[in-house]
C-alpha cells in the first residue's frame, strides 16, 4: 500500500536546517518501517534536501503543492506526532484536512498499518 507520511518537519515553524533533520531523521526511520512492512512509503520530508542551499528555491506554496502531489498518490495516510490545536496553519493540519477530503485511509500509529497490510 501507497502511505503517505505526516510527521512534524519544522520549516514553516522557524527550525534550523539541523533541527528539521532531525525530524526527518524520525520521518525516514517510519519509511524504514513501512517499507519492511511491505508498504511503499512517500515521504515529503525528502523534499528538504532539494530545498536546502538552494538560492532559487522556490515558495512555500510551491513546495506545499509539489507534497500535496505525493499525496494524491497515496492510498492511506500515517499520520504520527502530534497536531497542536494552536498550530492551525501547521502542514500536518493541512495534510490531514486534505487526506480526509481525498477519503484516504488514515492511520495513527505504524500498529494499525501492520493490522491492514496488504
């Protein structure tokens, strides 16, 4: 199954290249995960390396959109960390919103993958 991943990244929120490594460091070790798993992650939190030292990189909305493209071809969603009620602007709200619009299948822990693998 196609699983599109929705952790915390940082960016948006004023993290340091290296403190949204770290975040992505988590986000690649779920992929690891899911990939023994049997499952195809997709993962957005990739894009950082594209975007980092990039002069001509492109806007936020740009980069939200290109991710939103992983999402259209996913069939569930996992979705791990948590969503602030105060971080209303937040990527992982907006995926969320977006995957269950898309009536994708949404998981909260990599438990309920292994429960549905196919």
């Amino acid at each position: 199954m196609r699983i599109y991943i929705i952790m915390p990244y940082g960016r948006r929120r004023g993290l340091s290249d290296a403190e949204c490594e770290k975040n992505i460091e988590k986000a690649i070790e779920v992929a690891r995960q899911l990939i023994l798993m049997g499952h195809e992650p997709l993962l957005p939190h990739l894009l950082h390396f594209i975007h980092k030292g990039w002069a001509q990189s492109p806007s936020e909305e740009r980069w939200a959109y290109i991710a939103a493209i992983q999402l259209l071809a996913a069939e569930a969603v996992l979705v791990t960390g948590e969503i602030q009620d105060s971080d209303e602007g937040s990527n992982m709200r907006k995926e969320l919103a977006q995957a269950k619009i898309m009536t994708k299948k949404i998981f909260y822990s990599l438990q309920e993958v292994k429960d549905d693998k196919v």
